[in-house]
C-alpha cells in the first residue's frame, strides 16, 4: 500500500525544521517537549513526521519558546564559564519562525531524519532519534566519522563530549555506556522492564 502524502505551506515546514533542529541542539526529546505542552507523548513526533499533516499552531510556539529558554537557561548553568559566550538562552516565537517570505503554494512535508547543516549535538541526537546507528555498540571515533560524514564536516570527539554526556544521564537517558574489547563505546538505552508480579502479604 502507497504511503499517503501531506501538502503543508513553506512557512509551515520551516517551522517544523526549525523547531527540530532547536529541540535536538537543546537535548529535549519529542516525548518531553510534548509533556510538556501537556498533549500526546506523540503530538511532536506527529508534528515532525513526513506521514501526517499535524503543524504548529501560534499559541503552542508561544509554549515551545518558552520551553526553550528554560532549558537553555539550566543548561548554560551547566557549562564551564569559558563555553557560555555565545550560549542563545532566550527564545520567542520569532526565533521559530523564517525570517523570509516564503511561498503560499502547498510544497509536499517532506521531514529528513537528519537535519541539514545542523551542529554537532544536534546531529547526533537526529541520530539516536532517527536512525539504528547506534543498536549495535559505537567508539567515539566512530560516532565522529558517522556524523561527520553525514554533515561534510570536520569535528572532533570534543564537539561530542557535552551532547554524549546529556544523552547517557538524566532523564533523557537515550545512549549507555558499555565496554567492549576494554574500550568506551555507546549503544542505544533499553530502559529495564519492571516486574509486572507483586508480591502478596
């Protein structure tokens, strides 16, 4: 059965690549930002889903932004003093939107699983998001090599190192860190089953 296809307008698209490309830099998942909006665990995976022609409306970008700051507010507090020069902690609606005009006529969603001319973080967590690179164990090296080939750039394991660290702790556990052949390596996090049996009195 063909997939079937959604027509949304160029201001609308880029809105939802916008909004994205933020969300990953940022280290939230889609999960959390839609928790936070208090809607579906799913509404931004809707959103940023080529198969479905879920877009923003102006009062949930108003929420996002806000969302945003708080985040990037707590993360700026993270970071040694020397990396928070050009740290952006402050979020509108209009940081969310294109500054261009764009088109009126529908264009076809089309979402890529990884962001075009995204950062470092933000590439490798469309990575963890998006694709089975990481279900089988991966060095640094070799998380590197992946995301540079991806981006046509040259980074090194330091542009990971903050963006790895967040993605293996906290609340957003995405990755953990395994030992394999006595190196670090990292695969994706399967959250332990709880037992379902209680035990009776």
């Amino acid at each position: 059965m063909e997939k079937r296809q959604y027509y949304i307008t160029p201001f609308e698209l880029l809105i939802i690549l916008i909004v994205r490309n933020i969300r990953l830099e940022l280290d939230i998942t889609g999960e959390e930002l839609s928790k936070y909006l208090k809607k579906n665990p799913k509404y931004i995976g809707h959103i940023e889903s080529s198969n479905s022609d879920s877009k923003y409306t102006e009062e949930v970008l108003y929420q996002i932004a806000n969302y945003f700051t708080l985040v990037a507010e707590k993360l700026k507090s993270e970071l040694p003093k020397s990396e928070t020069k050009n740290f952006k902690t402050s979020y509108s609606n209009l940081d969310l939107q294109p500054s261009e005009i764009q088109g009126r006529d529908k264009i076809l969603k089309v979402i890529p699983p990884i962001p075009p001319g995204s950062g470092s973080a933000s590439t490798l967590n469309a990575v963890i998001e998006n694709t089975k690179f990481f279900d089988k164990a991966r060095t640094l090296e070799e998380i590197v090599n992946h995301c540079n080939k991806l981006q046509n750039q040259n980074w090194t394991s330091s542009d990971f190192t903050d963006a790895l660290s967040r993605a293996v702790k906290g609340k957003n556990k995405r990755l953990e860190v395994v030992i394999v052949d006595g190196r670090n390596t990292y695969i994706k996090y399967k959250p332990k089953k709880e037992s379902i049996d209680k035990k009776v009195d």
